[in-house]
C-alpha cells in the first residue's frame, strides 16, 4: 500500500500565475506540517527540494505554458497545516519534460519525486526521500532517515549519513560518501563507488559493473559484495576485517597481506580467506569472471 | 464507456482519501460503469487481503521433512527449457487495475524463491538430465525454485507486455539491453552451476542475477502502470 494513500491530502494554496512567454510561473505556498508527506509526480526536467526549519511548503519554479501542474487536493481548509501534499504535473503537448522547479519544505518532510528524465538535487532533507528517475541525475546531500533512489540510466550520488538507503540503476553509475546503518545498491552495468564513512550492513551488486569499497565497517558490520563480471576492489586501510573472497573464473590480487589465494573448486577461479586485526568485522565477495583486488 | 477511472483514482477512492467532490464523482461513474466497478471489487478484495496477511511468515517446523520427501521422490529432474521458449502468448488475463497489485505477490514469491535458490545450495542432491549430455546432480529444489522464478518472469513480462506503450521507445531499448545483459550472465552461471553444482558461491551469485531480472522487470511494470 503506498503511504500516500494513507495521508489525507488537503487543498494547497496553489498559483499559477500569468504566462511568461513560452513558460508558465508556479508559485505554491501552504502551512504544513513538520512530517509533511509531499508527492510529485509527473513532466519536469529539474527538482531542487531543500529541506529547511520553517512549518511551510514553497515550491517555485516554471513550467512550460501548456503543462499543467495539478496540486494537492481535497480535505479542509481554514489555515489548518496540512500533512500531505501532492502535485501531479501533466506533460506539455509537445511531450517534452522542462519545468523547472525548486521545492522547499520541513526538514523532517518525506518526499516521494518521480519523472522520466530529470536532474534532481536535494539537500537537507531528514525525513525520507523516495525519488524514482529513468535517466538524469539525483544527487542527495544530508542525512535522510530513509533514501530510496531509483533510476535507469540516470546517475546517482549521495553524501551524507542516511540510517537507510537503497538506490538501484541499471546502467546509472552509484556513488556513495558518507555513512549509513544499512546500505544496498544494485546495478546492472553501472559503476558502484562507497567512499569515506563507516557502515554496519552493506551489500552491493552488480551484473557488470566495478564495484568500488573503500570505506569502514563498523564493529561487527557485514559486507558483501557480488558481481557477475565487474572488478570488486576493496579498499581496506586500517580496517580490522574477516575477508572471504572468491571468484569462479576470474583472478584476486592481495595487496594487504602476503597470503596468496588458492585455486578455486576444480581448479578455476580463485578463493582466499585473511584476517586482518582482530578481525571485528565481515567481507564477503564473490564474483563470476571479473577480478577481486585488496588494497590498502 | 470509455473513460475510465484512473488506477490512482481507484486507489484514493479505496483508501477514501478523495475529496468529497471527487468520491461523488467517483461513485457516479462506478454506479455506470460495469468495468470499473469490477476492478473496484477487484482491488477492495486484493486490499483486504493484503492486510490479511501476518507481517511476518515463518516456515512451518515441518517443512524441511515435506522438502526432503519430496527431494528422495524426485531422483530424476529435468531442466526446464529456456526462458525465450517458455514465453506464453497469452495476454491480457490481468487488463484490470486490480491484478496490478498481484504483482507485489509475485514479487514476494519470487524473493521466496530466490532465498530458496540460495538456502538450498547444500542440500540434497538429485540428478538432471539433459537431452545429449552426460548426467549432472544438482540440487532439486534448486530446480524447482527457478521453477518458479522463471514463472515469476514469465507474469512479469506479460504484464510488461500489456503496459509497454506506456513506456516511451528509448526506455524499452534500456530496459531489453539492461535484461539482455543480465539473461547473459544468468547463462553463464547457470551452465557454470550445472558443471559444479555444489559450489555456494556460484549458487548466490546465480539467485544476485535472478534478483536482478526481477527487481528489472517489477521497476518497469510499475513505471509503466503509474
């Protein structure tokens, strides 16, 4: 059941206001409350959504002039700071996705986006984001307590510490900085990169992508990696880990230690088993024909 | 009648959080309209359902005595052909807005399916056949989980199928390259898992791609139903 539907939606104090040449003004303006659900769907190329600590919704930007931007609907009204929003713009007669829009709410607001092709830039959010993109770019910075990203060929980075996070691409390249609690991101063929921060659960995957680790885990954290083709690298630094890798066809280099991998079952692939330090935390990687590397 | 309630309208209307404006709407078109009142039936009846169901399902503590016996009742499988060759050409058999939901059922089976593929690469061996080769063991329930994962496919492709003017061209060519590269590296482990099929590690990374195919063709279905 989407949450959506679960919020009762009230009337915006929506405008839009006098056509400007081939672009229509929006203007959008309503008391909401601090956990506000904001839902977006539809025909715009560009998102800006910032999360700041006022008890309002703005949404400003421009649309082209025969698009129409629906905006949240029923329930009362009377000033009453309203929990949910929702906003559905309909694609222009000519099909092509160029509103442009900048979207400001409570920091603690959950906002749900969706578009064909768009770039979409958040920053400061709290609450949850659920964005869902085909191509263009999302890029998150904050701390999110729940980031759900999807998209296909559009890519996607974030730095900050979301407790959750899930992003799936099929080719969109991943890149992630920060820390989270638990992390998963799958790929088709995009490249995955995990920088800096420390993380307790993680699982990356892809079918042809590189993968790239080089953050910490926390104790006792877990982290697996699975690709069918792409190279894994792990980079280690100073971390104290359990490695367990292998691969079925394909080779692994050991920067880290002087243990060298043995041949895998019936003579292909390679596996290796290390413990560096006291070995707090778990790696498991596993991939098909592309190489594993160590490094520090 | 032509005009028919929209799935989001059916579902704010389920959920009763239209405005009143819009429920009377609603309502008086459903009065007219003999199909979308089905599939408001439809949906009421899958929404009841839903939350029937425990938050949680374990397995029943019988269960691995059910699998073994039916492991040692099965010595010989056989591998079920290809997926291309599996394509049903039926269609439309979910056209309402209700079935749609049925897909997060699918997709709940499929992820049982997948974990299935994974738990059980140490357990019990059987023996396949394929026609024209020598004779390898692989695990039967192996067999039967993806089984019911290339059902899981074939649903979801049918379902994709119906909805895949919904879908712009450029999407469908990212989306037939994306499931091309993934059925690619399906093939690859499964031959490899047939040659060696008690290797784990190829086993989990067999069940990553059939994720993958899943995940694909569930993101697809609901990008092109909403």
């Amino acid at each position: 059941m989407r949450p959506s539907l679960h919020l009762a939606l009230f009337l915006a104090a929506a405008s839009i206001a006098a056509p400007l040449g081939a672009q229509q003004k929006v203007d959008v303006r309503r008391a909401v409350t601090r956990d506000v659900y904001v839902r977006l769907n539809g025909a715009f190329s560009s998102l800006k959504v910032t999360g700041w600590q006022k008890d309002s919704l703005v949404m400003t930007g421009s649309l082209p002039r025969d698009s129409r931007l629906e905006p949240a609907m029923g329930g009362p009204s009377g000033g009453a700071p309203a929990p949910g929003m929702k906003f559905y713009i309909e694609a222009s007669t000519s099909g092509a996705a160029a509103g442009s829009l900048e979207l400001f709410v409570p920091a603690g607001a959950t906002v749900w986006a969706k578009s064909g092709s768009a770039t979409i830039d958040v920053t400061g959010i709290t609450g949850g984001l659920d964005l869902n993109i085909i191509g263009g770019t999302v890029t998150v910075n904050g701390n999110p307590r729940e980031l759900n990203i999807e998209s296909m060929d559009g890519n996607v980075s974030v730095a900050g510490a979301p407790t959750w996070m899930r992003v799936k691409t099929a080719s969109g390249d991943v890149t992630v900085r920060g820390m989270c609690t638990d992390l998963a991101i799958t790929t088709v063929s995009g490249t995955v990169t995990v920088r800096d921060g420390e993380f307790e659960r993680a699982r990356l995957e892809s079918v042809t992508g590189n993968i790239t680790f080089g953050a910490g885990m926390t104790r006792a954290g877990t982290l697996l990696i699975d690709s069918h083709s792409g190279t894994i690298e792990l980079q280690i630094g100073k971390q104290s880990l359990d490695i367990d890798a292998t691969t079925i066809t394909g080779s692994i280099t050991n920067s880290v230690s002087t243990r060298r991998p043995t041949p895998g079952r019936e003579g292909r692939g390679e596996e290796l088993t290390l413990s560096l330090g006291t070995g707090d935390a778990r790696a498991t990687l596993r991939s098909f024909k592309g190489n594993i590397r160590l490094i520090r | 009648m032509t005009n028919h309630l929209t799935w989001e309208i059916l579902n704010d209307y389920v959920d009763e959080v239209l405005t009143p404006a819009e429920r009377a709407a609603a309502e008086a078109h459903v009065r007219e309209c003999e199909t979308c009142a089905a599939a408001l039936t439809e949906l009421r009846a899958t929404v009841a359902e839903a939350r029937a169901l425990p938050a949680t399902v374990m397995p029943p503590d019988e269960l691995w005595n059910d699998v073994r016996a039916t492991i040692e009742s099965r010595k010989v499988a056989h591998l079920p052909a290809g997926m291309a060759s599996a394509r049903s050409h039926a269609r439309g058999w979910w056209m309402t807005p209700g079935k749609l939901a049925a897909a997060a059922v699918v997709l709940v089976a499929a992820t049982a399916s997948l974990t299935a593929i994974a738990m059980n690469a140490r357990v019990s061996q059987t023996t396949v056949v394929v026609q024209g080769t020598p004779s390898v063991t692989v695990s039967a329930s192996w067999l039967a989980s993806e089984r019911a994962f290339q059902q899981n496919v074939l649903e979801l492709r049918e379902q994709l199928e119906v909805l895949h003017d919904h879908l712009s061209p450029a999407t469908l060519v990212k989306v037939e390259r994306a499931l091309a590269t993934i059925d690619l590296a399906i093939a690859e482990g499964r031959e490899a898992l047939l040659r060696d099929p008690a290797n784990a590690a190829l086993s989990e990374l067999l069940a990553s791609n059939y994720r993958q195919k899943i995940e694909l063709l569930r993101r697809m279905t609901q990008l092109a139903s909403s």
